[in-house]
C-alpha cells in the first residue's frame, strides 16, 4: 500500500490518490502531484518533514487555494528537484507573508528513487503548469475514477 502526503493537514495517508483517513481531505486532483509526495519517490521519513511545512502553513490559513500555493512555493523554493511553480500573480500576496511566518529551514529529501534528482525531474515540466483550477475542480472526478483504496 502506497504512503503519501496529505495537501490538507498534513498526515500521511494510504494511497496517493486517495482520500485522507486523518481529515477526509481528498487527493490534490493531479496526479502527477500527488505521486510525487508519496513512498514511490521519497521516504515516508520526508513525507513527515513536508507534513510539518503543511502544518505550520495551515495553522495561517484556512484557505484551500492559499495553503496549497503557500507548499507548492515552498516546495518549489527549497526542492526545486520536485517541482517548480508559477504562482498566479493575485495569489503571490497572500502566499509571501505565510512563508514569511513559518519555519523553512530546507531538509534533505531521501530519495527512494535516486533517479528523482538526475537529469530532468519527471515533473518539472507538468508541474510548472499546474493550474489552480486543475488541482481543486477535478478532484472528486478522480478519485472516484482512480482509487484502490
Ligand atoms: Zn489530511
């Protein structure tokens, strides 16, 4: 069974794709997102590191949208191997002073590929072009069409 990172609160939960046993949050709606924060690439030790972030991140924000941004540029700053992002120009506000507020030292991501780090990062190019809408809207979609849970 695959372990992977809750978008939402934070835990790590059964299946990449699926719904989160700790909140009931869903998956992020892409998929390539979701496996990437899951034990197919990473250790379950630094899916736990990224949890912290996505705790400290959502004790600021009760906003979706924001908390997801707030981790992607996060992510996007600190592990740039995993993914890059555009932030969407009206989002860069809100998501600066939450960045500001938490604690970001970088950690070292284990690998449980260590293919991930060589050449081109498998996600750099789908992720860079990761669209809000794309994350949130089509997530019950998915789900019910891709979960083994
Ligand atoms: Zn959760």
């Amino acid at each position: 069974m695959t372990t992977a990172l809750c978008f939402h609160c934070g835990a790590t939960k059964f299946g990449a794709l699926c719904p989160c046993g700790t909140c009931g949050g869903p998956a992020s709606g892409d998929s390539d997102l979701d496996i990437a924060f899951s034990d197919h690439y990473m250790s379950v030790g630094s899916l736990k590191k990224f949890g912290k972030i996505i705790r400290q991140i959502a004790r600021q924000t009760d906003d979706d949208e924001v908390r997801m941004w707030s981790f992607l540029n996060y992510v996007s700053i600190y592990h740039s191997s995993i993914l890059t992002v555009d932030t969407p120009p009206e989002l860069v506000r809100l998501v600066e002073p939450i960045l500001q507020n938490i604690d970001l030292r970088a950690f070292e991501v284990v690998n449980k590929r260590p293919r991930l780090d060589e050449g081109p990062p498998p996600q750099s190019g789908r992720s860079s072009s990761i669209v809000v809408q794309s994350v949130f809207e089509a997530t019950q979609r998915r789900i019910r069409g891709f979960c083994r849970c």
